[in-house]
C-alpha cells in the first residue's frame, strides 16, 4: 500500500511536469515576451519612411517574400505563428518592431532578418504599421 502511494505521488509529479511543460511552450509564442528585451536606445528609434506609401508598398513586397509563409498573405497568422493585426504591432514603437526584424525571436521560431539592408526593414515597418 505504502509503496502504491508513492508512486501516485510520482505520477502526479510527472504528469504536472508535463503539463507545466506544455504550459511553458505555448505561452512561448505570440506573448509578447521578446519586447522586454528591446533596448531603449532601439526602442526610440524613428522610423525614416514613417507611413511613406512609396516605403508601405515595398514593405509588402517584401512581407510577401519573407513572411507571408508564417505570418499569412493577410498578416492574420497561420499554424501556430501570431497574428500582425493585433493591439500589440499597433502601439509598438517602430523601434521595438525594427529590432525585433533584426534580433528575431528566434527560440520561439522567428527568425533574424539581419541579412536584409536596413532600410528594407525599416521598410517591413511601414507596412506593418499599415495593418489595421
Ligand atoms: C519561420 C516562421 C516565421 C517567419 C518566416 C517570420 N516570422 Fe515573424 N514570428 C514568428 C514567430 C513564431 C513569432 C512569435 C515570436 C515570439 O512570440 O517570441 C513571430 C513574431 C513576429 C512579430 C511579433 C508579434 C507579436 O505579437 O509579438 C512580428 C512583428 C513579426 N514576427 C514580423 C515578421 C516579419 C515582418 C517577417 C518577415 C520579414 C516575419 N515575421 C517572418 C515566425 C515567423
């Protein structure tokens, strides 16, 4: 009987692990996490184009090319990948949304898109801030 319990008691460890674990990754993604790791000094930077329209058109140019797998044609997000059109892109500074273009996220699976010249990401920016 003594031993019956114990390895309840077990089990119930494993099984909360597991559950803990499974927690742990789904709030991974999509939470918002990475902005806390943004310096300030990048945080305040402006974007060159701002919402250029000339800038906006290229950047969804490029988010068809390099994030529309993930992300959707439309930006809603698509198999477990966040959504852009969302309270979070919208009050993000343009900044925080360009160092992550350049930092990735890349434990949660989005990627680093240091190889882009800059004002491509900058670019990218525009557009996302064009997403309602
Ligand atoms: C391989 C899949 C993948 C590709 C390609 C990808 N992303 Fe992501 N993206 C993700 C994942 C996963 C996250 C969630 C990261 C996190 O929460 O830490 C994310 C997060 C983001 C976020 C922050 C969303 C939020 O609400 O916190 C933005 C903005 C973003 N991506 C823009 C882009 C842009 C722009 C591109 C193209 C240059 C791109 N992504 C390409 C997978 C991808």
């Amino acid at each position: 009987m003594q031993s019956c319990k114990i390895s309840i008691r077990a089990l119930v460890l494993v099984v909360s692990g597991m559950l803990l674990l499974v927690a742990s990754l789904y709030a991974a993604v999509g939470d918002g996490l990475w902005m806390t790791h943004v310096p300030e000094k990048a945080r305040s930077k402006q974007n060159p184009f701002d919402s250029n329209p000339t800038a906006q058109a290229a950047g969804a140019k490029l988010f068809a090319q390099n994030c529309s797998s993930c992300h959707g044609d439309d930006g809603t997000g698509r198999n477990h990948h966040p959504s852009l059109r969302t309270e979070r892109i919208r009050t993000a500074t343009a900044g925080e949304l360009e160092w992550l273009l350049t930092n990735g996220s890349m434990k949660n699976g989005m990627p680093s898109w240091s190889r882009l010249p800059e004002q491509q990401r900058w670019q990218l920016v525009s557009f996302l801030k064009s997403l309602q």
